[in-house]
C-alpha cells in the first residue's frame, strides 16, 4: 500500500493506492482519467497517514481493493497541506504528459 500527495493544478490531494508506487504506469493512467495529467508527487508514510486521519482512513481502506485500485483520502487542499510538515515528504516525483502540439 503507498500513500502520497500529489501536487496538483487545483492543490495538493492525499492519495492511496494498491499500486507500487506513485509513478506506476497503471497508476498514472488512471490519475489521468481523473483528469490528473501533471503533479509533482511524495510518498508518505502509510502509518503516519493513518495517525493523522484515524477512523476517515480506516474507512477508505475498508473500501480499497487489494490491487489495481486508488482512493482520495483527501481533496481538501488547506488540509493536506497543513498535515503535513514539508520536512517529513520524501524527495518529490514529477510527472507530466506531453502536451501535444499542432
């Protein structure tokens, strides 16, 4: 299970997912299904994750698929920002599709 923030144009969002990891091929896929097409990515701890959202992540994980699945545990931009020290990300991932030129 990987957790991670994920710097968006509309503000960060806090994810989980089955995948591997943040940049999966399959993950990033369905990220850009949701319209999620270019981030800057960190991993965060699961258990730090499940201390700061307590009973709200339980139930997400209760709904979580045990592969090939994703969940936003939060949208709330303001939120996620300020749970979490800058100091506890992990080195940032970046992620972009290719705008396609005419």
């Amino acid at each position: 299970m990987k957790a991670g923030i994920l710097f968006t144009g509309t503000g960060p969002i806090l994810i989980l997912t089955s995948y591997n990891s943040l940049t999966s091929d399959e993950l990033l896929k369905k990220l850009a299904i949701k319209g999620i097409k270019k981030f800057i990515g960190f991993e965060v701890p699961e258990e730090m994750v499940k201390s700061r959202y307590g009973n709200h992540f339980n139930v997400i994980m209760g709904d979580l698929k045990q592969k090939d699945d994703l969940r936003v545990l939060d949208y709330d931009g303001h939120h996620v920002f300020y749970n979490f020290s800058l100091k506890e990300l992990s080195e940032p991932l970046f992620h972009e599709i290719e705008q396609k030129t005419d």
